[in-house]
C-alpha cells in the first residue's frame, strides 16, 4: 500500500515552509526500436516530509537510494510522476512553466559537482550576477551585488571578471553558492555540497553554509551520503533507502536511538573516535543494494537486514511513530 | 652502489620520447600548414574586395578579334591579356578575379543559412529530446540519405538559377551536418550541472540554448563552419558546371569550367585554371580549419 502517505511527525513550533507528500518519480526505460516503455526505474517511490521555516533536514542514503532525484523535484527540475510538493501551501508540482518564476526565485539548488555546475565558458561575475540582471533583483548595480555575495562567502570580489576554471575546487563551490544566495532563497537544496571536496576544504564549506544559515535563515535540505557531515548541520535527519524513507527523526534522537536496522548499520559505518563510548556490534551490511528497477517486495531492506522475519518479506512496513517526533519504517523498530 | 651501465640503460629507455625540440618541430609543422591556408584565404579575400581596383580589365567585355588569345608570355599571346582570352574573347585573368567573389559569397552565405537551421533544430531537438527528437533526427536522416545533387538540383529548378537561389538551394540541403553536431552536444550538455543550475535560476528556454549551451558548442562548429564554406564552394561550382548554377555570363569558376571544357583539347587552360582556383580556395579553407580544429583541441594542445 502506497496511497495514504504517513505523515513525518513535526515538533510543535514553527511553520512548515515545505510538505512533501507521497512525491514518486518514475523514470521510464526506454527499450528498441520504437522506444517502448521496457519499465521504469523506482528512482523516488512514495516518500513524504516536511520542512520548517528556517529548519535544516538532512537527508541521507547510499548512493543510488534517491535522494539527489528527491532534491531535483523539489526544484522541480524533473517532473514527478505523483505525488505534491506544497511551498509555503503552493503545489508546485502543478505549477505552470511561467508561474514557476516566483517559486524558482525562492528555492535554489547546490550542486554536488563543483566542476560541470559552473558553465565554463561565461565569467564568475555572470555566472553570480546573470539571474540579477535579468530579473532585475537589485535596484542598483547588479555588480556591487555580486561583489557582496563574492564577499560574503570568502571569495575575493577583484576576480570577478575570471574564468572557473582558474578556481580550485573549494572556490568553485563557494561561487555555486553565491548563485544560489544571489536570489534571495527561502530554501537551499544542498546536493552532496561537499562530497567532492578535500576534507580540509570540507570543513570550510561546512563553516561557510553555517555562517550564512545564521545570517539569513533559510530552510535546508542537505543531501549527503555521509552521516558525518549531516550531523553536523541538521536539525532533523531522513535516512533514505532505496526509494524510500525508513526514518525521520531529530538529529539527537536518530543518532542517540537509532530505529531502524539500516540506520543502525550506516551508523555503525561512521568510524567513532570517542574514547569510552559504547562498543557498538561490529557487524557491517553485506550484500548491495537491490536494483530500483525491480524493487524487492515487502520491505526494500528486508535481503540485507539482520533483523527481517517473515512478514517483511511479504508486507511493507510503513513509517510509524516509535517516540514523539521519531519516526521508522520497521515492523520491529530498534529490535536488532 | 648500481653499475654505471643501469644509468646509460635508464637514459636510452626514456630516449624513445619525443624531445620538446621535436615536439616544437611538429607542432610548426602544423601551423605551418594552417598558417598556408590562412595566406590563401586573406589572398582570396582581398582579391574579391578589391577586385574593382586589381583587375585588369571588365569581366564581362568582349573582343571578337581577340578570342582564345594564349597568355601573354606565349606566340600570339598579347600584354594586356596576362593569361590569355576566352571563346568570345572576354580577359581570362579578370574573370577569375570576379569569380572569387561569387565562390566567397556563395560559400558563406549557403553555411550561414545552414548554420542558423541547422544549430536551431540541433538545439531544439537536443534540448528537449522526445518526440521532437525523433522528428527532427529523422528528417535529418531522410536529408543524408538523399544524393545532395538531385536535391539541390530539383530545388533550383524549380526556384529557377539565380545567385539568391543557389545560396538557399546549398543552404537548404547542408544543414542537417550541423543539426547531427548540435544535437549529439546538446544532449549531452542539458544534464550537466550548470544547465540545471541555469533552470533552478528561472532562465528562459531561449536564454539557456543560447547563453549557456550554444557558447560551449562554438569550438566543434567553427571547426565544422570552415569545412562547410569549402564544401558549399565546391557544391556551386558543381552546379554551376552542371548548368544550374550562376548563369553566364556572370564570372563563375563553376560557369567557365563548364564553357573551358568545349575548347579543352587544344585550350586546356580554359578549363583548367578556373579549376586550380576552386581547388586552392578549398584547400585553403580547410588547411585553416584543420589548424583551427588542432589549436581549440585540448588533447593537440598538451602535445
């Protein structure tokens, strides 16, 4: 059953600037001669949550699980197959081309790769400045503007007029990030924004996607596979499974009391440098992770989970509340 | 402590790479060759300029007492006629001076209207992918598949040879070389990151196609633009040769190729000279383009 999406519970306070609900995106596989449709790929089936106003949600997963297909629809740079994506009570997903203006200027994306997100060929100063200048979002100087976002995430405003490719990687990023801060968002997608960064750089980047979250206070979803650098940011975690969300929780509660078999496991996965802290089982995940062209029934997880009995095999779990605001999708929540 | 003769053993194993001396070498050679083309082409291009004030004399002047003169180092041949005189008399020299002009013109007026259907349809159909795709790819198939002359052919005849003509008639039939390049890019543009970001940024279709995709196809198609110019020139003159081109009495290298091949056996210059043009103005063009493709090459770059 897959209709009546379970909806991620909310701590009491706050707006929701963000509701996603039941969102799928299905991508046809195109077969022969005449293009049949020979299946899809379940990149995104059923997967609901919510975000608050100023709220940061990480999302994370192995890769392939999903969740970059789950940041495209949320700009709707792909068209979900079902599924609604209310901002700020707006169903974008309905949302004709012309009317997505508005939204567009609300919500910005960063991008995983900090090499093909800049186009190579225009010049920093355009690449910062070029939604400006054709929205016309600054009353003075579209210029001065892009010399205070170049400013505001570390990058010296005198290069302006270069090229990318005369930045490193970590100053590529910096200016995916001014872009995307250049209009003014309500919402920041991070797409992995530091997975192909040095680790020294990492932390900077990180730093710098603090800084400005104080300064302007947007709502984030961050995308990583990574728990490590989700904790560090987030409020609020998702931990996506081929598909799917088997857990939602406050960022204490999922670390601190892990629900779900798969969680544990990524947990599990994040070498621990705290002297005294509690042996964990050493066991690993065996095994890869299914195909999302033919998903295993039942629960996604169950071929790889320690903890399956039968009924996983046949029936699938859905997202249920194990404490308040902890949400796992597992007929035996932290029963490993 | 190694023998001295594993040292004399390393150097000889790294002899067999290329030295810098030798790389400059090649890379001069090919510039050499471009820099050629660049000299025939500024030649050609100053000539169809200033043709007015280099000719000799009027194209299109005839002098009955003075046809199928040798040229003028040979018996018979007189000064002012340097290379001679045609059938009815007309200074063979001017003519192919003028010629350049209608080859230049031809040339770059057949590729620009095929560049602006063929990058347009590429865009489009790459862009957007699907149904559009599909129709587009197929047209552009149905066009390869069809023998360039008997289309070019049936569309001048029924337009009728003129200049103007000529220039649609190349034009119309060359396009889907640039429609198969822009696509094929395109396509593998629109998923790249920047594209998505240029989306995310509520740009407009046209301002992403042109401001961001088009600018990053321009090394492959002006590559592709300059063996264009020397195919479409080679295509009018084949035209013009075959009686559907440029219409004489207008100086055509094409044209008098055709009129040269009746006097051939015993004035082989009639034919053979205008056909020395044709062939070093697209010689020409496409040593430039070679050298062209090699400087905006990355890979030759290094090397």
């Amino acid at each position: 059953m897959t209709g009546a999406a379970p909806r991620p519970g909310l701590a009491p306070r706050g707006e929701n600037l963000l509701a996603v609900e039941g969102l799928k995106m299905h991508f046809p596989i195109r077969k022969g001669l005449f293009g049949k449709t020979g299946g899809y790929v379940y990149a995104v089936d059923g997967v609901s949550f919510e975000i608050q106003a100023g709220e940061t949600l990480g999302l994370v997963g192995e890769s392939g699980c999903g969740k970059t297909t789950v940041g495209r629809c949320l700009l709707r740079l792909y068209e979900p197959t079902a599924g609604r994506i209310l901002f700020d009570g707006v169903d974008i997903t309905r949302l004709p081309e012309r009317r997505l203006l508005r939204f567009r200027s609300q919500a910005q994306m960063i991008f995983q790769d900090p090499y093909s997100s800049l186009n190579p060929r225009l010049r920093v100063r355009d690449i910062i400045g070029e939604a400006l200048r054709v929205h016309r979002l600054c009353d003075g100087d579209w210029r001065e503007r892009v010399r205070e976002l170049m400013l505001e995430v570390g990058l010296p405003p005198d290069l302006m007029a270069r090229y990318p490719h005369e930045f490193s990687g970590g100053q590529r990023q910096r200016i995916g990030i001014a872009r995307a801060l250049a209009m003014s968002p309500r919402l920041i997608v991070a797409d992995e924004p530091v997975s192909a960064l040095d680790v020294s750089i990492q932390a900077q980047v990180i730093n710098l996607l603090e800084k400005l979250k104080r300064r302007y206070s947007p709502s984030c979803l961050v995308i990583a596979h990574d728990l490590a650098v989700v904790e560090h940011i987030s409020d609020r975690i998702a931990v996506m499974y081929l598909g799917k969300l088997v857990e939602v929780a406050s960022d204490t509660a999922l670390i601190g009391r892990p629900a779900h078999p798969y969680t544990q496991a990524l947990l599990r996965a994040v070498p621990q440098a705290r002297p005294g802290a509690k042996k964990r089982r050493r066991s690993l995940l065996t095994g890869d992770v299914p195909s999302p062209i033919r998903p295993p029934p039942g629960c996604r997880f169950h071929p790889r989970c320690p903890a399956a009995v039968p009924r996983c095999r046949t029936e699938e779990p859905l997202l249920a509340e194990v404490e308040p605001g902890h949400w796992a999708a597992c007929f035996r929540p932290g029963g490993a | 402590m190694p023998p001295p003769e594993s040292t004399s053993a390393v150097e000889e194993a790294l002899d067999p790479l290329p030295r810098p001396a030798d790389l400059l070498l090649r890379k001069i050679w090919h510039l050499r060759l471009g820099v050629l083309g660049a000299f025939l082409i500024a030649g050609l291009v100053f000539i169809a300029v200033f043709v007015p004030y280099v000719s000799p004399h009027d194209p299109y002047e005839q002098n009955i007492t003075a046809r199928l003169l040798p040229p003028s180092w040979m018996e018979g041949g007189r000064p002012e006629y340097l290379l001679g005189t045609d059938h009815v008399g007309r200074d063979l020299f001017s003519r192919l001076l003028y010629g350049s002009r209608i080859s230049l013109t031809v040339g770059l007026a057949a590729v620009l209207v095929q560049v602006v259907i063929g990058i347009a349809l590429g865009l489009w159909a790459g862009y957007y992918g699907g149904a559009a795709d599909s129709a587009v790819s197929f047209m552009v198939n149905v066009m390869m598949g069809f023998p360039f002359i008997l289309l070019a052919m049936s569309l001048v005849v029924v337009l009728g040879p003129s200049l103007q003509n000529i220039i649609l008639a190349l034009g119309l039939t060359g396009w889907p070389v640039f429609t198969r390049v822009t696509r094929m890019e395109t396509l593998r543009l629109r998923e790249q990151e920047f594209v998505l970001a240029a989306r995310s940024l509520a740009l407009g279709v046209p301002r992403i196609l042109l401001g961001h995709i088009l600018p990053n196809l321009l090394p492959s198609l002006l590559v592709l633009v300059t063996f264009e110019v020397a195919r479409a020139i080679i295509r009018e003159s084949l035209l013009s040769f075959l009686g559907l081109g440029i219409q004489p009495p207008t100086p055509s290298w094409g044209t008098m190729l055709a009129e040269g091949r009746d006097y051939m056996l015993f004035e082989w210059r009639l034919a053979a000279l205008p056909g020395l043009a044709i062939f070093l103005s697209a010689m020409g063009i496409n040593l430039l383009g070679d050298a062209v493709r090699d400087l905006t090459d990355p890979h030759m770059r290094k090397s």
